[in-house]
C-alpha cells in the first residue's frame, strides 16, 4: 500500500498544481492562449519526470542485479577457491561443513575423529596456542565459537624458514681442561707431550664428528665456530664428549675432565662469543665436568648438561689472595657492611656471616649481621644463646627491619653461604642494596644477583666458613687478630657441613681447621652447638623409619602435612639414611614451621642430587642439596620428587 502511495503522489500533486493553475488563470482571466501554453508545459514537465523516474527504477534494479551477481561470486571464491580452510561443527562437535581448501586434509576422519579434532582445538585455543597439524601441514587457526567455525591458514613454508634460519644460527663455544694444571703437575716433558696428544686426539676426532671449525687456544683450552644444526646434534647425543673423556681418563689413570661454555643466537658476533665465554666460567664456577648452553638474548636461561661427576678442587691460595685483595677494596669503596646469610641459617651461615664481620673490623667498618630470630632451627637458637652473652658479638645483631630503616645508599651487602636472592633472610632488604659481593660454596644456579661487586663462589670448597676462614687468614696479624668466638662459630660453619669432617674435606679444609683452632677455637663449645636433643633424635628416627625405596639404592622419606618440623631436621635425617648400607641417595620431605615444603637431598657421590633439585627450582652440590617449595602438599611434592627423580635416571644423568 505505502508503495503505490509513493508512486501515484507525484501525478496526484501535479493535478492539484494543474487546478491550482486553472483556478488562478480564471481569477484573473488570462488570456486562453496563454492557459494552454502553461498548461502545455505542465504536460512535458509532467511526462518527462515519469521517464526520469523509470529510468532510475531500471538503474537501480540494474545495480541491485549487479552487486547481487558480485556477492554470488565472491561467496563462490570464499568457499571455493580462497587459500583458508573453513570448517563448520555442529553440535555434537561434528563437521557440518568443510570448504573445499580443507576437504582432502580431513576427508577420512571418522565422526569421533572430528570431534576429537574439534575438542583438541577448543583446548589448545583455551591456552593461547594456535598451531594445528593435519598430516604433514601445519595451520595457524582461529576459533568463533559462538558461530561454531574454525579458519585454517597454511603455515608451513614459514615454519620451515624460521627453522631454516634458526639451524643457520651462529654458535660458539669453548672447551676447556678442568684441571690441567693438577694433571700436568710432577709430570715430566715426554708424560705431559702424551697427555697433550690424548687430550687433543679425543677432541679433534669429536669436533671432527660434527664437521665443525675448531681451534686449540692454548694447552687447556679449545674454541669452536658452528650453527645450530651442530649444536642440536651435540644436544641429541648429551655432549658424549664428557663421557669419553672422563672413561678414556680413567683408563689411562689421568685426573681429567672438561667443560664446556656454549653460546648462540642471531645476535652480533660479539654477544655471542662473550655468552659463551660467560657459560663456560658458569660452567667452571658449578664445579666443571659440565656443558652450559645460552642464546644470547638477554632474557634466556642457561642450559646444563653434564655434571655427573663431583667438583674437583681448581682453587688454588693465588685465587684466595687475590678475593682477599678484592674484597679489601669493596670494603675500602662502600659504606657500612651488611651480611645476610639464607632463610632459617645454618651453622655454616652464621659462622662465615660473622666471620666477614671480623673482616670488616679489620678494615674499620662498622659491620652488621642480620638475622630473623623468628626463623631459626635449634642448632642456631643455641648458638643465639651464646652469643648474646658475649657482648661484642651481640651489638653485631640486627634485625631485618631496623636495617631497612637506618641503611644508607652506598652502604654493602654481604651474602654469604648462598647466592640466590629469593632466599635471602629478607628479600626486602636485599632489594634496598646497589652493592652486593657474594661468598658462597654451592654451586651457582639460574637465579643470580645483577652485577655484584664481588662474585666469590668455590664449589670445591666445603663450606663458606672455610672460604671465610682463609681471608681471614691472609688478613690477620699481631695488630688484627679473630676472638676465640669468632674461631669458634667458623670451626663449628665448617664442621656442620662436613658432617665432622667426614664428607667434601680436602687438605686445605685441615689446614683451615687448624689455623682455626690456633685462634682459640673452642672444640667442646662446637659439639654443643651442633648436639641432638631427644624430641629432634626421635623425629629423625620416626622419619628414618617411615622412610621406602624407590630404587635398589635410592630412598626417600615423607613427613605429613599436620607435623611441621625445622629444615635440620630434615637434613639430618637424610645423614642418617645415607649412611646406611647400599644407599646412594637419600631424599626428606616434610613440612616447615613457615608452611613451605623442604627437600633435603644427600648422595654418596654416585648420583648427582643437585641437578634433581634444581630440576625443582633449587640447587645445591653434587652430593648435598635442597629445595623449597611453595603451595603443594607432601603428597603432591612427593610425585614431583619422583618424576624429576625417574627423569634424570631415564636419561642416564647421574
């Protein structure tokens, strides 16, 4: 109706303009000839707006014709012949419909395999991958779930570049001789020429292997230039050059191994080498016998392979000296000193903290040592004790909070027995600090402060105190002299984590307990120190008791989520069970007073307990290690235990 009203209006306002006319004419009597001719033009104007109204009807039912034809061909090409592929699923997660482009790829999936397909797609969508293979093509693809439709874009040739530009990727790595110089020494010219040519022999045939340019730099130390289609193929095969060096060694009755620092990446030259010169001092600093590949992106994490061996001692009294040099001058450049040991310290942390305190007055630096006395194990508690009944050492003590409050900008941090700052005794402390210098004997790990003053880390030592113990040594005289305590909280630092002497002792480690002892160490005071109680004896031995093999000679022993107890403890426990017959590692898990769940790790030196932890996030030595971890039951770290356990093992690690 509202069209044939839209069509009849303009003839129906032209009659009534045509009247209107007349009427006007007959008013004022207008000649007659005049009236047709007005009327005459009416007519034409009339008529030709009908034919201009005609010709845009058929205009526009032309155009409407025309994008109609367009929209039908475009469909065709969307559906036919565009390069993506569209599939739409029903309800049941079926395909309803499948554009030609895909059709071939899925044409022989059954109705369960395309409804596997479609729920693999949706979940791989809900965790933001997009990559898709059917058959020997990947796809990046887009989900609309509300319309039910997947979109497939062929991807390959660019998959494909980037991994052909990736495996082109320059790499550059460093092979060097661990102890070159122990080996060589007392050796006469014809023993260390054959051992010259044994080592280069086993080498070069390796490098050889993997077609790659090498160099011998010097009698200890290799370069090599290749890509990362070499390296990957070093990777595939563990880097097996450690292992035929080490048994090719150990038949010739040689003390030798070596290590390995690796870098690549699409980064400058430049960057590249100095990665990995960077990993191979990494690589040394964790006690050697390892590789350690990085790409130079300075967000990358370090790799590590290797390490199935216990660090051997490469330091040497130049090396000590030249630390003691080092830190003189750190002491000389900053403010007030600050040393901070882990969360919940040992003895082996208080003992060297104090221990820089005394380095400290020797230079004229007002020192603090900072503890939490709400987190402590007893050992520490009744060392505490002692040590608030000796004045000197008690204005030493300052909690985390004052320390935050009365620290200045140029003042220096201290960390002493560890190197990661998350398990720093406060973490709010430590990030208040611009200069920091390190003293630790575990082997470094991923988290790492940023520029240090001071990186002072020997794995080969057995313990900080020890370290401690001879910068002291070459600082002291008739005017600078350690008190009796001080001698005393050291003895007791290196004692604790050589389990008397019984384990990672070298002879420097004796000499340390002797020049100790002639300082006034007080050897009954260190036996109470580190002592038992019956309630702590008798948790040790409910947890040896409930403790089950995983393996012929691996065990692991679990507390439960309702008892909490102190991380001695759990360390403790993990002595005893190593020293039982047949066992060559011992793992603890239990629950701390904090609510965090610790592993104590402990291996007779077949089994590498380090790379287990820090598997987990934690570290440690080769034969003594530990974790913590945060928001998991005992049961649920048990299984993570297990797996990073049987993982390493599957892989012939140890």
């Amino acid at each position: 109706m509202n069209k044939k009203i839209k069509h009849l209006l303009p003839i129906v306002l032209f009659f009534i303009l045509l009247l209107v006319q007349l009427a006007v004419i007959f008013i004022i009597r207008i000649h007659f000839i005049t009236a047709l001719v007005v009327a005459v033009i009416d007519c034409l104007f009339l008529a030709q707006m009908i034919v201009q109204r005609h010709r845009l009807q058929i205009s526009n039912r032309h155009k409407i014709q025309q994008a109609s034809r367009i929209a039908e061909h475009s469909l065709e090409f969307v559906s036919v012949d565009m390069p993506v592929g569209v599939i739409v699923w029903q309800a049941d997660f079926s395909f309803a419909w499948t554009n030609p482009y895909i059709a071939d790829q899925v044409a022989d999936l059954q109705l369960e395999d395309q409804q596997d397909m479609i729920n693999e797609l949706i979940q791989r969508a809900g965790k933001n991958k997009s990559i898709y293979r059917i058959g020997d093509v990947l796809y990046q693809f887009q989900l609309n779930l509300e319309k039910q439709i997947v979109y497939f874009i062929d991807i390959t040739k660019e998959i494909e570049l980037d991994e052909k530009e990736q495996q082109q990727q320059t790499v550059i790595g460093f092979v060097s001789v661990d102890n070159y110089d122990d080996a060589i020494d007392r050796r006469d010219d014809k023993e260390i020429s054959y051992l010259n040519s044994f080592i280069t022999t086993i080498i070069s045939d390796w490098m050889d292997s993997y077609h790659v340019f090498y160099k011998r730099i010097n009698a200890e130390r290799f370069f090599f230039f290749a890509r990362h289609e070499d390296l990957e193929k070093m990777i595939q095969y563990k880097f097996d050059l450690l292992e035929q060096i080490r048994t090719a060694a150990e038949k010739e009755n040689i003390p030798i191994t070596i290590s390995m620092g690796i870098g690549y990446g699409d980064q400058a030259l430049e960057l590249v080498g100095e990665t990995a010169q960077n990993n191979l001092d990494l690589a040394l600093i964790r006690g050697g016998d390892q590789v350690v590949v990085k790409d130079a992106r300075e967000k990358a994490k370090p790799v590590f392979y290797g390490g199935n061996s216990a660090s051997t001692v490469k330091r040497t009294r130049v090396r000590s000296r030249a630390m003691s040099t080092a830190l003189k001058k750190a002491f000389k450049e900053t403010g007030d000193v600050y040393i901070m040991g882990h969360r919940f310290p040992d003895m082996d942390a208080i003992g060297s903290a104090f221990g820089v305190a005394c380095l400290a007055r020797f230079h004229e630096k007002k020192a603090y040592v900072v503890i939490n006395e709400q987190e402590t194990i007893p050992d520490v508690d009744r060392c505490l004790a002692v040590i608030h009944k000796d004045e000197e050492l008690k204005d030493l003590l300052i909690s985390p909070e004052v320390a935050i409050k009365q620290l200045q900008p140029n003042d220096l941090l201290v960390m002493v027995d560890y190197h990661r700052p998350s398990l720093s005794i406060s973490q709010a402390l430590y990030d208040q600090f611009d200069n920091i210098v390190i003293i630790d004997h575990h082997r470094r790990g991923e988290e790492f402060p940023t520029k240090p003053l001071l990186t002072y880390i020997e794995s080969s030592a057995s313990s900080a105190s020890e370290l401690v113990s001879e910068l002291i040594q070459f600082e002291s005289n008739s005017r600078q002299k350690m008190t009796k305590m001080v001698a005393t909280l050291l003895l007791a630092g290196t004692t604790v984590d050589t389990k008397n002497f019984a384990v990672r002792t070298t002879a420097r480690t004796f000499d340390v307990a002797s020049y100790l002892k002639t300082c006034g160490a007080d050897a009954s005071l260190v036996q109470y120190l580190l002592s038992t109680d019956i309630q702590s004896y008798l948790e040790i031995s409910k947890l040896v008791g409930e403790s089950e093999y995983i393996s012929k000679d691996i065990v692991i022993a679990s507390g439960s989520d309702e008892k909490e107890y102190d991380s001695v403890t759990a360390a403790k426990t993990a002595d005893t069970l190593l020293s039982m017959v047949d066992i060559n590692a011992a793992f603890v898990i239990i629950k701390r007073n904090d609510g965090v769940i610790a592993i104590s790790a402990r291996s007779s030196g077949k089994i590498n307990v380090q790379t287990i932890m820090e598997a987990l996030g934690g570290g440690g030595h080769f034969t003594n290690a530990a974790v913590q971890l945060k928001d998991l039951t005992i049961a649920q770290a048990r299984q993570k235990l297990l797996a990073a356990i049987h993982n390493q093992l599957s892989e012939g690690v140890n």
